[in-house]
C-alpha cells in the first residue's frame, strides 16, 4: 500500500489513442486529490464510467483501504464508448501506469 503515487506518469498506447484527455485529467486529479487529503492509496485504482443524465460519473475504486469517489463531468457524446470501459492506474512504486483493464 502506498501513501502516494509515483510522479512519473505512463499510459499505453490504447490510453494515448482514445480516451479523451479531460477524461485522463480527471482521472489524475481524483487520484492527486485523494493523495492530498490523505488517503492511504492502494497500488491499483479502478475507474468505472456511466451516465447520469447529461454528466459522465466516473467512480474511482480502490480495495485496501476500501474507498470510493465519485467525479463528474458533463457528459458529450464521444464518451459513449467509455461506458463499457474499466481504467485501471498502477503504481509500482517507479512509475504509475494508466491502462484499459483489457490490456492489462
């Protein structure tokens, strides 16, 4: 368990390719966010999308020590494909990785 993730910043080519940038910084400033209020951080966080009307709900899991948090965005139609997605962001200590949970 990690009280921070590494500084150093990956993402796979999927990641780079097509999620939206917004989308990649919101998924950083929940994790940067929840560093700074002090939550323990576990090496692997999950991030699951839906729509909520007209916002995109993103929910960022981890599963030691349990927490949930919830951002919004206001949703636009090229999200739609994220719906059926999972993020994951790994943190080995070196580096942290965003990545799609079907190319881990």
């Amino acid at each position: 368990m990690f009280e921070y993730l590494s500084e150093t910043r990956y993402m796979t080519r999927g990641i780079s390719e097509t999620l939206p940038i917004e989308v990649q910084l919101a998924i950083w400033n929940s994790i940067d966010s929840n560093i700074a209020l002090g939550v323990k951080m576990d090496y692997l966080q999950v991030f699951k999308f839906s729509q909520e009307g007209s916002m995109l709900k993103i929910t960022h899991t981890q599963e030691q020590p349990e927490h949930t948090t919830i951002v919004y965005m206001d949703y636009r139609q090229e999200y739609k494909d994220l719906l059926s997605q999972t993020v994951f962001v790994i943190d080995d200590v070196d580096r942290s990785t965003i990545l799609y949970s079907h190319e881990y």
